[in-house]
C-alpha cells in the first residue's frame, strides 16, 4: 500500500494526538 506522505504524517499526527488526549483524560481520574 502506497500512501502519500503527507497523508501519513498527518495521520500519525492524528494518532498521537490522539492518545495524549486518552492519556490525559485517564491521568484526570
């Protein structure tokens, strides 16, 4: 599977961004 590469840095941007949200979130409990 061939992806551009700006299409996979923003999806690992949305990733990461992403599990710093969860990791906050859980943190806050």
């Amino acid at each position: 599977m061939h992806l551009p590469k700006d299409v996979v840095v923003q999806y690992v941007d949305l990733t990461s961004e992403l599990q710093t949200l969860l990791y906050f979130m859980r943190k806050e409990d």
